[in-house]
C-alpha cells in the first residue's frame, strides 16, 4: 500500500515539475524572440486563467484570475484583454485596506462586498491593490488606438472572487483581494508582465 502511494506520489511530482518547466520554457521562448532577459516575469495565462510569478525560472506563486469575457484583444473601447508583453508603469493601494474600493486609483473610504458564488457585482469593482500595466510591444499593445495604459489595463483586486478561473472582467485581469496584495508585495514598477 505505502509503495503504491509512492509511486503516485512520485508520478504527481514529476507531472508537476513537468508542466512548471513547459511554462517556463513557454515564457522564455517568448522573451527570448523580443530580445529580452528579466530575472524574474508575471505571466498571465489566458487558456489556465492563472498568473504565474516567475524568478530565476522558478514559478514562485500561482495565483487563479479572470481575464475579459469579450476574450482578446488590444483595441481600444474593446473590452478585450491585451496580450503581450507589458510592464508595471504604475502601483497604487499602499494604503487601501482589503476590500478596498477604488475609483480613478483612490481609496474612498468604502469595502467592498465580496462575493464567493457566480453573483455579478452591480459595479466592476477595483479592489485593494492596482498593478496598472504598459504594452511594451508598438503596434501590438502600444501606441495610438491600442495601448494598454491609455486603455487604463490593470491587474486588480475584485469583488467577484467566486466568479475567477473564467474569462468575466472587462478587459483587466481580476484576483482575489489577498492574492492581489501578496504579488503587489512581491513586485516593482517596472516588473515584467506576459500575457499570451
């Protein structure tokens, strides 16, 4: 008995390690054809509704999301998340408690209700911690008509956490409010992000 539970404990650790490697070799291939190298990256996969903290090609945290449910794009009044390569130009919520609503990057003083089901919030609310991301790649997710910062793309704390590990926001990339401080604790401006 305890063999058996060996082995499927052997063969779980080694389909682990494989497809953390296949994430990272993932990532890699993709900075690499952009001539970039970066220690650590914040990978946001849209087919695993997953963000993955990488450094020095370790997958340090994984935390569950929700990217656009109008699905990709870079188009400006799209609604649709932006893919490629960005970086954190700009971080707010320092401040902000938990739960913390945010309108225009300020806390108000109000908490947000947060839901644990399917329940759709009456507003789509900012929460907590804001990452507020720049494309980095023109023609792609940056300049006139498609660039992520001008289109206000954040990574944000919601109010929808039952509703996360499928496509719902509008256009941001949604996380649980303690998940979204953990990796805005973790993270600079300046920081890496992949969205493919």
């Amino acid at each position: 008995m305890l063999k058996t539970f060996n082995l499927i404990l052997i063969s779980l650790i080694s389909i682990n390690t494989t497809a953390q490697n296949s994430i990272i070799e993932h990532v890699n291939n993709y900075l690499d054809s952009k001539n970039t190298f970066t220690d650590e990256v914040i990978y946001v996969s849209i087919k695993q509704q997953k963000i993955y903290y990488i450094r020095l090609d370790s997958i340090i945290k994984e935390y569950i999301i929700s990217s656009s449910a109008h699905g990709t794009g870079n188009k400006s009044a799209s609604k649709k998340t932006p893919l490629g390569l960005h970086s954190i130009k700009e971080k707010y919520g320092d401040q902000t408690p938990i739960n913390g609503k945010m309108t225009g990057r300020v806390f108000h003083g109000k908490i947000a209700t947060i839901y644990s089901d399917e329940t759709k919030s009456k507003t789509d609310d900012v929460t907590s911690r804001i990452l507020w991301l720049e494309g980095l790649e023109k023609g792609k997710n940056k300049g006139n008509g498609i660039d992520s910062f001008n289109r206000y793309i954040y990574i944000h704390g919601t109010s929808e956490e039952g509703r996360l590990g499928k496509p719902n926001s509008n256009g941001c990339i949604r996380m649980k409010n303690k998940e979204v401080i953990d990796l805005y604790n973790l993270v600079e401006v300046g920081t890496l992000v992949l969205i493919l």
